[in-house]
C-alpha cells in the first residue's frame, strides 16, 4: 500500500535557538520511498544532516528569532504489517501488558490499564517527591539537582543551568543477581 506522510510544524522563538530535529525517514526505509522526502525550512535557513549513533538521520538548526516552519512531504510503500524489533530493543508497555496478560489470565486491553494505572501512581508519587519501593524490584528516588553553571553547546557560551529534579533507581538485590547472573 502507498502511505503519504508528511508534516508542517512551527516553532516560535524571541531569539536564536539551537536544536536538533528527529524528523527524518530511517535510511532502512529509503528504499520504499515513491517520492523524495526533503525537509524544508520557512524561512529558508541552513539545515544539518547527520547520522547518530543508532543511524537516525538527525538535523541541526538555529531558529531565527519568530521562529521556524519545518515541513515535509513524501510518498512511502508499506506491507501494512508491523516492523519486527530486534531481540535486545526495549520493552514497551504494551510489551508488558500482553506477557502480563499471557501470565495471569487477563485480557491485553485489562493488563493494559493494570500497567499504565502503574507507571501513572508511580509518576504521580515521583512528581509529589516521595521514594517509590518496589518490593523485590528496586527503589525509585527523588534527587534534587542544584543551579549550576555549564556551557551553551551552540555558541560555547558560559549559562547558568536551572535547578532540576530527578529520578533515580535503585535495583533491588534479586534484580542485580538476575542482571549479573
């Protein structure tokens, strides 16, 4: 089947920004393109390409001030059946949901809402500062990281970097014997 893609996004800005666009057709892929796949800038500003680690086509940009339109329109031919994921790719909720319901019995639509009603107590309790324990899994922790100073990666410019929050994990002792054999 042909399958059209495409997008128009705008980004709106007071002043130059960096950034890095994930917008472009795995080169796996290129082969099954019926018509060129070509992002375009309005207004018309120097686009970078370039592969990253896992063979992404990525592009860095500098947005004007007032902004950017990034579009793109292609023609690409599809079997309509899923990608196949290589063994060691991550898992996915929905991964986990169906083992789940192979495991205990369950429809996937109900391990489903089992597994995101999980990951959203955990995110909410996170978000409140509290220390998630997983019982036999591991601890999930709150850290607060301080303002800091660091450099602009576009201008190399000295910036003072925000105060965060993050979330760090703890493996219990039965998942380190499991990852370590």
């Amino acid at each position: 089947m042909l399958i059209r893609c495409g997008y128009d996004i705008r980004f709106d800005t007071e002043t130059k920004t960096a950034m890095m666009a994930m917008l472009s057709l795995h080169p796996s892929r290129h082969q099954d393109l019926r018509s060129p796949q070509r992002l375009l800038a309005e207004p018309d500003i120097p686009l970078y390409h370039f592969e990253d680690g896992f063979g992404n086509i990525a592009t860095r940009l500098t947005v004007p001030p007032g902004g950017v339109t990034l579009s793109c329109d292609f023609i690409i031919e599809d079997n309509g059946e899923p990608d196949m994921r290589p063994g060691n790719a991550p898992q996915m909720n929905s991964d986990l949901a169906d083992e789940i319901a192979a495991d205990a019995g369950l429809t996937k639509a109900d391990a489903r809402k089992i597994v995101d009603a999980v990951f959203i107590a955990v995110a909410d309790a996170a978000a409140k500062g509290e220390e998630i324990s997983l019982n036999g899994f591991g601890k999930l922790k709150v850290k607060d990281t301080p303002e800091h100073e660091g450099r602009n990666p576009a201008t190399g410019e000295a910036m003072t970097i925000k105060a965060a929050r993050k979330l760090s994990f703890t493996p219990a002792k039965a998942v380190k014997d499991r990852l370590n054999g």
